[in-house]
C-alpha cells in the first residue's frame, strides 16, 4: 500500500513544468523579420537574446534582443529555412522554425515603377501578380499564425487535470487488481 501511495505521489508531482516555458513565434512583415517571444499565460519575454540561424549549416544570419513586449525586428535574411531561437537565461530557451518566403525585396519594387511608368492602365506580369498577393496573403495570416502559436502554448484546463488523475488513479486500481489476484 505504501508503494502504490509513494508511486502515486510521484506521478502526480510529475507533470511537466510549463510554468516558464518560453514561445516563439516569427514571421515577415514588410520584408522584416518579427520576432515575438513570450512565457506562459502571454507574459512578454523582455530583453532576451535573438538569434537567426541558418538550418543546416547553423551560420549566423541575423541578432537582436527583445523589448519590453516580448518583441524583435530584424532585416530578414534571403530565402531558406531559418531557426529563430530565443533565450533568456536560467535555461529559458525557444525556437521557431522559419521558411522565408519566396518573395523578393526587388520585385515589389520593379512593380511599382512599372505601376508609375505605364500609368492607370497597366499590364502586369502573371509573376509578378502572384508575388504580390502572396505578400500581402502574408502580412495578412500574420495575425491569424500569431494566434495559433498562442492557441498552441494553452494551459492544462481542470478537465484535463481532473481526468489525468482519474486516469492515474485507474491504473493503480489495475495494478492493485492484478497484485492480489496473484497473491490469491
């Protein structure tokens, strides 16, 4: 009886510690990099190191530290997967992976001046068109990816808690079970 006290106690004290986990979420907006990072119940992770890196060859791309709103802006490195970490001392450490886009800086630009040379009437390159609405698809999913990397860092609600219990409380019923049936 002793055991399966003790083996309770310990399985319920350990539940993962997410009271300090530190999110990170990145994304391009007018061809800069945003970088926000943020503990648990959205506390704004201030004046923590970023750091860019390339994926595979772990070059560094890009640094910066946060500000009071859990906030970076960098330049946005050229196209290519990117880890974006963030850390904040005491082990307080958050990545994010990050696929540039494949929109250019230059090509939004040759569009403008095409706009202003040819005037109201303008054709527009098939390509070009694309790479425009793909920026502007981006700055507006911003907010929406923003939300589903907050959606993702939720908290244990009580139900969850509560059926965790009763879950753990089960498979000791289970194991008392089959303990006394071996005994008899």
């Amino acid at each position: 009886m002793k055991f399966l006290l003790l083996f309770l106690l310990i399985m319920v004290a350990a539940t993962p510690a997410l009271a300090h986990r530190l999110s990170v979420f990145a994304y391009e907006e007018q061809g800069q990099l945003q970088v926000e990072s943020f503990f648990s119940g959205n506390r704004p992770a201030r004046n923590c190191e970023v750091v860019v890196t390339a994926e595979g060859s772990g070059e560094n791309l890009a640094q910066s530290i946060t500000d009071e709103a859990g906030r970076a802006t960098l330049p946005c490195p050229s196209a290519g997967k990117m880890v974006v970490s963030v850390a904040c001392g005491e082990g307080h450490r958050g990545q994010w992976l990050y696929t540039a886009n494949d929109i250019q800086a230059e090509v939004i630009p040759s569009l403008d001046a095409t706009l202003k040379d040819q005037g109201p009437a303008a054709q527009v390159d098939e390509s070009q068109l694309r790479l425009l609405i793909a920026q502007e698809l981006d700055k507006q999913l911003a907010p929406i990816r923003r939300q589903l990397a907050l959606n993702s860092t939720q908290q244990p609600s009580l139900q969850d808690i509560l059926g965790g219990i009763g879950y753990l409380l089960g498979l000791a019923g289970l194991v008392a079970y089959l303990r006394t049936r071996q005994k008899g």
